[in-house]
C-alpha cells in the first residue's frame, strides 16, 4: 500500500529512479546540444542576428527548402494514396516485396540514395538521357531537388494511410453502392473523410522530413547558390567557413521551424483522433 493505493508490479525499478534516468538521458542526448544552439544563437546582437536570418542567400535557401518539401510532399499525398490503395485494397503476386520496397528510403543511407538518384536522372543516365531529348534536365536543378525529396517522404504518407485504409468499412461502401451512389460520390463520402486525418499527418511528417534533408539532396541539386542551394547545405558551408554566428543563426532558425512542425504534426494527430472519436491517452 502507498497512500491507500495498492503499487502496481513493476519488472523496472521505482518512478523516481526511472524518471530521473529519463531526464538525465534526454538532457544529455537532446536538450543540452539544442539549448547550446540557442544560447549561441541569441549572444549574437538581434540586429546582427536579423540580418544574417535575412540574407539574400539564406533567403534563397528558404525559399527553396520549403517550397521543395511542399511540393514533394503534395505529389506524395496523391500518388502515396493511390500506392496505399493498391497495397490494401488488392491482393498480387509479390505484394509483400513490393510492401517491402516502400521502406527502402527509411534503410537506404543517405548518401546512397543521393548518388543513386543523380546516377539515373543526370544527363548520361538512364532516365536523364530520355528527359534530356525531351527538353527536361532533372539532375542539379530545382526539379531534381523535389524529385529526392519526393523519395524519402513517400514512405510517411503511404505508412499513414494504410492502416487508416484498413480501416475503411468496406460494408458501408457496399451499401452506399447498393442504393445507387457512384464510385466518387463512394469515395467523397465514404473513403476520404475517414482517411483525411491519416493523410493529413503522412503530408505534414513528409513536409517535416523534407525541410532539414541533406544527404539525398546534394548530390543531385547542384548546390548552385541562389538557385539550388538548400538551407541544411548553407548551414555547412557556413561552418567549413567558419562563419560560425551564421551557423549558429540558420541552425536556430531551423530548430525552431522544426519545433513548430512538430506541433502542428501533433495539432493534425490530435484533431484526427477528435474526428474519430478517439479519447487520447494520457
């Protein structure tokens, strides 16, 4: 008995001794190292910090990271629906090795997909030459840069939306056609509003995941400045100068927008769950 109430059994030891580890490891891990940022961050003058938030260069960086992660991430709302579709909905040969393939990004290092991809879409490559004739050049441009992120954010949206398909009453969509209702009317109705919350979490964590991706991206954006130069690759070139304030400024400005996706990542989860019906757990 503790306080009149019977302790729960535990194979951990007690709360304090559990919570303070989870503290300590967090702090050291994760806390220190980002409020060291911070804290370098804001020893630089707010008027010095401003302009080095607001340069001509790292604006252009912006622009290009969130506008590229945005448009990765819409193309990967559409075409990761139809692929979570096909994965639930049909039963092929080789379904499970095509399931499989979904997770390569996840497995892939980096680097590996980067090259992989620059190897295929560049001018002498596979798809490159056929583009190429076209008058499409994907490989270091802009284009290129929305093609890898389109690779590594799939998997978010189509792991989102396949358990949320499954989840899809497929007796209410017999009905619905039973008393006449067509196909998109079906899928307006029926299939969207409660695949919605799933899909809008798989765009906001492929989103997140777009806007601080380096590796996948340098070796085929060209990392021309002003043109394909993404905000995480600023962030090193400003350190291989040793312009640490900058570093210090675009690295702060990073943290906080990845900080904000997070509640927003939550605010989409939270706001699902209320959809549903589902009481979170606390």
């Amino acid at each position: 008995m503790a306080h009149g109430r019977v302790a729960v059994p535990s194979v951990l030891p007690g709360f304090g001794l559990t919570f303070g580890f989870t503290v300590s490891f967090l702090s050291a891990i994760i806390l220190l190292p980002l409020a060291a940022l911070v804290i370098r961050a804001f020893e630089i003058p707010p008027g010095d910090l401003l302009g080095l938030l607001t340069d001509e260069r790292a604006v252009a960086s912006y622009r290009l990271s969130f506008g590229a992660a945005a448009i990765a991430a819409t193309i990967n709302a559409v075409f990761g629906f139809i692929v979570a579709w096909c994965l639930v909905r049909y039963d092929f040969p080789d379904r499970r090795l095509l399931d499989t393939m979904i997770d390569l990004p996840f497995a892939l290092p980096t680097a590996v997909s980067g090259i992989a991809l620059a190897t295929v879409f560049s001018p002498a490559g596979w798809l490159g030459q056929q583009l190429a004739a076209a008058g499409v050049q994907v490989a270091y441009t802009r284009l290129g840069v929305v093609v890898a992120l389109v690779l590594i954010g799939l998997p978010f949206v189509v792991r989102s939306l396949q358990l949320a398909l499954a989840d899809v009453h497929r007796d209410l969509e017999d009905a619905a056609e039973s008393l006449g209702a067509g196909g998109f009317h079906v899928f307006r109705r029926i299939i969207l509003p409660t695949v919605l919350p799933a899909l809008a979490t798989g765009f906001t964590l492929a989103f997140a995941r777009g806007i601080g991706k380096y590796g996948s991206i340098v070796f085929i954006s060209g990392n021309l400045p002003f043109a394909t130069e993404i905000t995480p690759l600023l962030i090193v070139i400003r350190l291989e100068q040793y312009d640490y304030a900058a570093a210090a400024a675009l690295g702060f400005f990073m943290l906080a927008v990845s900080f904000m996706m997070l509640l927003a990542i939550n605010a989409v989860q939270g706001w699902g769950q209320r959809r549903l019906g589902i009481r979170a757990v606390r």
